[in-house]
C-alpha cells in the first residue's frame, strides 16, 4: 500500500470513525427506547452527514500537520528520510487536502439536500454550524486546537455529544433529558480515556512542544485528574439514576465500574513507581469507553 493511500487511512482515525457510528446509534436508539420508530431516511442522512464532517476534519488537521515542523518531525521525518524522496511529501500531503475537500463538498452537497427535503430544523442547523465550526477551529491554523490542549475536549464533545444530539434531532426534532443523563458519563470516560492513551508519549509530546491536557497539568497531577474522572463518571451515573434514569440504562454502565477501578489502580501504581504496563492500560482505556457505549447503545435498541 502506498505512503498516500496508508497515511490518508491512519489520518481518519479508523478507531474514532468507530466511536462515532456506535454514538450516532446511541442517539437514534433514544427513539426506540421512548416507544417511536425509526426513520431510516432520517437516520442515514444525518449520519452520511456528520460522518462526511469528521472525515473532513481528521484528514484536514493531517494535511497541516506537514506545516507544523515539531509534529512533521514526530510523525514524518523518518518515514520520508527513508523514501528519500520529496514528491511523497508533496503527493501525502496533496492526498489529504484532496479527500478531505471532496468530503466537505459532499458535505455540503448533503446538508442543501436535506434542507431541500425538510430534514434540518433550527436546532439541527445551530448544532451542525456548532460542530462545523469546532473541525474548523480543531484542525486549521490559526486556531489548531488539536495541539493546545483543548483538542481533546473538542474530539469528546464532537463524537459523545453533538453526534448522539443530532442523530435524536433527525429522528424527533427536539431534544428529551435522557441525552444528557447517557452521554455526560460517556464524555467523562471519553477524555479520562485519551489522557490514558497520551501518558506514554508525555515525554515525547513535551520534546516536539505538542500541548495536551497531560503536558498543561504535568504528568502526576494528570493522572490524579484521570482518576477523579473514572470515578466522576460513575458518580454521575448514580446521580442520573436518582433524577430518574431507568434501571434498564443504569446498568450497563456499573457492570464496567470494576474495569474503571482497575485502570484507576494501575494509574496509581505507576506513581508509586510501578513499571507501566502499556498495553494493559490502553486495552481498559479503550475497553471503558466503548463498552459503555455498547451496551447502552444496545439496551436503547433492544430493551
């Protein structure tokens, strides 16, 4: 496979691509659970839309990642020193902007035909003009959040919040409390879950000066805040089970509380001078978070 065609791949995030198609459910599945039916026309195009969007964004901030010299030198440098051949560089990077153009033109092309057909309301409009505006802001200079240490939050609320929202606005054109009850821990979890998968490379990130939530708080207070997070998102599960979140939603997430408590005592391990254990970290990272989306997603559709 080409160095064009493997980077445009990577740069799309297959993994948050995932998360997305699971979290778009999750909204839809709201319908389900409160009795209505599904509009499939409905349920695609929203999807097709906000799919097009993140495709656009993550090959967008991949595309300028070549004009960054300290993340062209994390990333690239020793890939192209190889090749020893400068058309690579320019051909990866034209990929990127190519594709990334054509998903915002069908984008675009989507967005007017569904306006033409009565499928966007106020509210959709104002979320997707929301979250157009934070994949603009997320990937391009002068803002380049990715690397400020906001970029997380901006991937956390784009995939866990604004995704489920406008999946449930398609089908229903307003919004209904249990959105926030389900999707407040998952975005808990979420950004718990990316500190977790950028401790490895802290040292890395401080030396090319790439700025994450870790690099701003510094490594030992990052994963105290790790840990508060894990156990935030449960505590929140619980307060949503009082305001009235059903049984049948609550569960789902306090079958993995044990997973959270895990990954909470490997954390706590290291500062106390433990060897990291890598690949276990990231499994429960990942695991937590879609787990929880999973199997809320599930007990939404099938009850």
């Amino acid at each position: 496979m080409s160095i064009p065609l493997t980077e445009s791949i990577k740069k799309m995030n297959p993994f948050y691509l995932g998360v997305f198609f699971f979290t778009y459910a999750l909204g839809s599945g709201i319908v389900i659970f409160l009795g209505g039916i599904i509009d499939q026309t409905s349920y695609w195009i929203g999807l097709s839309i906000v799919f097009l969007l993140l495709v656009f964004s993550y090959l967008l901030k991949g595309y300028f990642d070549f004009f960054d010299p300290g993340e062209f030198r994390r990333q690239y440098k020793s890939i192209f020193e190889k090749e020893d051949n400068r058309n690579i560089i320019h051909q990866t990077s034209s990929a990127l902007l190519l594709i990334s153009l054509a998903a915002l033109t069908g984008w675009t092309v989507l967005l007017v035909m569904a306006y033409a057909n009565g499928y966007l309301n106020p509210s959709i409009i104002i979320l997707l003009g929301l979250a157009f505006l934070l994949s603009l802001m997320y990937s391009i200079p002068p803002f380049r959040l990715v690397y400020s240490g906001y970029g997380e939050l901006i991937q956390a609320v784009m995939l866990t919040n604004l995704t489920p929202a406008i999946a449930l606005l398609f089908q229903t054109g307003d919004f209904h409390r249990l959105l926030v009850m389900i999707t407040l821990p998952i975005t808990i979890l979420f950004i718990a879950m990316t500190m977790a998968l950028s401790l490895k490379d802290y040292a890395l990130d401080i030396k090319f000066e790439r700025k994450t939530i870790l690099t701003r708080m510094g490594w030992r207070r990052g994963i105290h805040f790790h840990n508060f997070l894990a156990l935030a998102a449960y505590l929140t599960i619980s307060l949503a089970a009082l305001l009235g979140l059903p049984w049948i939603l609550t569960w789902p997430f306090l079958t993995t509380l044990p997973l959270a408590g895990f990954q909470i005592w490997l954390f706590i391990s290291i500062l106390d001078g433990a060897v990291p254990r890598w690949g276990l970290i990231h499994f429960v990272a990942y695991a937590l978070v879609v787990l929880n989306i999973y199997l809320v997603t599930y007990s939404l559709w099938v009850g």
